[in-house]
C-alpha cells in the first residue's frame, strides 16, 4: 500500500526538491509543474500508464502530460493503457517520442500525428490526411478513372473496421460477456482483413481463456500481416512459453526485442527463459537491460533479486565448467526461476 505522504505533519515531511542540474525532476515538483495531485499521480501508476519512479526527466513530463489530456477528454485507462503500449513497442521509448508524437482523439478514435503522418493508435496502421493536397489528387484521379466507387468503398470499410475496434475496447473496459467483445474484433476483421490489432487483441482474449490453439491462430495471422509486429511477437512467444515450447516462445521474444529492443516486457521474459535452461549469462544480460527500463516497479524486484542470484552463482574460482555453474544456480535458487511470474499480454 502506497502511504499518502501529504497526511504528515509538516515537520516529517520532505521539503519540495527543485530541479537537478542534470535536468531530473523529483516527484512533488512534477506534481507542481503539471499541476496534478500526488493521488492522481499513484493512480496512473496503478493504472499502469506510467511506470513507479522518484525521479522523472523532461520526456516523463511529456508522456504524463499527454495522458492527463486525453484523460480529461475521458479517455478510459485501459484503452489508454493498450494505446501507449502499442505505441512504444512499435516506435521504442526514444526519449523524443511524446515530444514527436501526439496522441489525439478523433470521434471516438484515438489516433497518432508524426510530423505529417497520421496512424491508428492501436493497429498502427497508416492513415490518410483527407485535407493533404495528395491525397486529393489521388482522389481526383480515382473519379477520372471511373474508380471512385471503389475507393470510397475501401474508405468505408476501413471506418467501420475502426468503429468495430473501438466498440471492442469499450465492451473490455466495460466487463461485458466475452461473447460480445470477439464479435465485435471479428467484425473488424471481417470489414479491414488487414486490421492486426483486432487479431492480436482477438488472441489475448483466447490466450486468457488458454485457448491456446485460437490464441496461436490469431498471433500467426496478425504477423502474417505485419511481421514487425512487436506485440504480436511478444504474445506468440508468451503463448509458447506458457506451453512449454522454449525454442519458439525464445524465437518470438527476441525477435520482438529485434524491432523494439527497448521492449522491457520481452528483455523479463527473455531473462526467466534462459534462466530456467541453465543459460545464465545471456540471462544476467537480459535482467541487467531489463532493469535499466524500470529500477522500482515490483517487477523490478523480483527481477533484481534474480540478477543478484544469478550475479552470486556465476562468480566461480578456477576454470569450473558452464555445468558446473548451472548447478551451483541451480542449488543456489531451487525452483525460484520456474516460480517467478512471467511477464504476459
């Protein structure tokens, strides 16, 4: 439980600390600059729209700022949530990436402007600027080759793949039957068969119910369609992990770490897979990248005790073998490795 430290006296309580030459900023003066309350500030990390820091740097301002906007325009959590999710595994969490890409909602969509170029928040997918000269032009040549008819039909069905999405998103947060939910993705796919964020969150509601077969299915079919999709890849490889096939679920993680090697779900995942087939070092390497992308969440815990276990067992004198370093682990941390919670969807 998170102690509320306003309720101190104020002779307890720390002094607000001002900004760091280095450019960091501690909690109570982000609170101030952005004009949120620390409450509210727990509650986005409950939330799991920002990860738990005591210090934040100028691209953590962005992203909250960008979250208590669209939270203002009643934008719920979870839909957030799977938005800024989505967004960094398909662009990495450069430290410029809320300064270069805003997040704006539109009808009841939620969509993406970099520089020019505007994408659907969640599927990624690439979207056309009505008002931009070219596209027009486009238009105008569609009607003077007698193709307009079929242009606007494909616009048509794109919306109405967009509002299927979007009407899934809402029936999640909302709790609504499941059945309600997948017919609702289905709908997407059926009017944008090109539509892989409908898939993969189609096996997310499968892998959920370990319905492993229709999750998989779902995963192969959104990377069929995109294969630098690195939340499919993530998931498919949680799937085979979950199923106890090591070498695809490691194949999918690292190609997921591949396109985004920022991904800090996947570096976790990838740390405990290597950790229980006895491969410490690529292990030590994925918990140390792991723990330079969240030091104080509870994740972060387990994983630093991990690495501390690992880091213990692998110092050995002479010229002991890699077996014998396995088993040392091995007798070191038990079954702790196949009991640490894997990181999923």
């Amino acid at each position: 439980m998170l102690r509320d430290r306003s309720r101190l006296p104020a002779s307890l309580r720390a002094e607000p600390a001002p900004e760091r030459e280095n450019g960091v900023y501690a909690r109570g003066h982000v609170c101030r600059l952005l004009r949120i309350s620390g409450r509210q500030l727990r509650s986005w990390e409950r939330q799991q729209l920002i990860p738990e820091l005591s210090e934040y740097r100028f691209a953590d301002l962005l992203l909250l700022k960008t979250i208590g906007r669209l939270r203002q325009e009643n934008i719920p959590p979870l839909r957030l949530r799977r938005t800024l999710e989505a967004l960094r595994a398909r662009l990495g969490t450069s430290p410029k990436l809320f300064d270069e890409a805003r997040i704006f909602k539109e009808g009841n969509t939620l969509r993406v402007r970099i520089g020019k170029h505007m994408m659907e928040a969640l599927s990624g997918q690439l979207l056309f600027d009505f008002h931009e000269p070219g596209v027009n032009k486009l238009f105008q040549l569609a009607r003077n080759e007698k193709q307009s008819d079929r242009v606007a039909a494909e616009v048509r069905r794109k919306m109405e793949a967009d509002a299927w999405f979007e009407r899934g998103l809402e029936q999640e947060r909302i709790g609504a039957p499941l059945e309600q939910i997948i017919e609702a993705y289905e709908k997407a796919v059926e009017c944008d068969p090109q539509a892989a964020g409908a898939l993969v969150n189609l096996g997310t509601i499968y892998f959920n119910g370990h319905a492993w077969s229709d999750a998989e299915a779902q995963y192969v079919k959104a990377l069929a369609i995109d294969p630098n999709y690195p939340l499919a890849h993530f998931n498919l490889g949680n799937l085979y992990d979950e199923r106890g096939d090591f070498s695809n679920a490691l194949e999918h993680y690292l190609a997921a770490l591949k396109l985004c090697p920022t991904y800090a779900d996947a570096h976790y995942n990838t740390a405990l897979l290597y950790q229980s087939q006895g491969d410490l070092l690529s292990a030590v390497r994925h918990w140390k990248a792991y723990l330079k992308m969240d030091s104080v969440s509870t994740w972060s815990q387990i994983a630093r005790r991990e690495l501390a276990k690992l880091e213990a067992a692998t110092v050995l004198p002479g010229a002991r073998s890699a077996r014998a370093a396995a088993a040392a682990a091995a007798a070191t941390m038990g079954e702790a490795p196949a009991s640490e919670p894997v990181r999923d969807q």
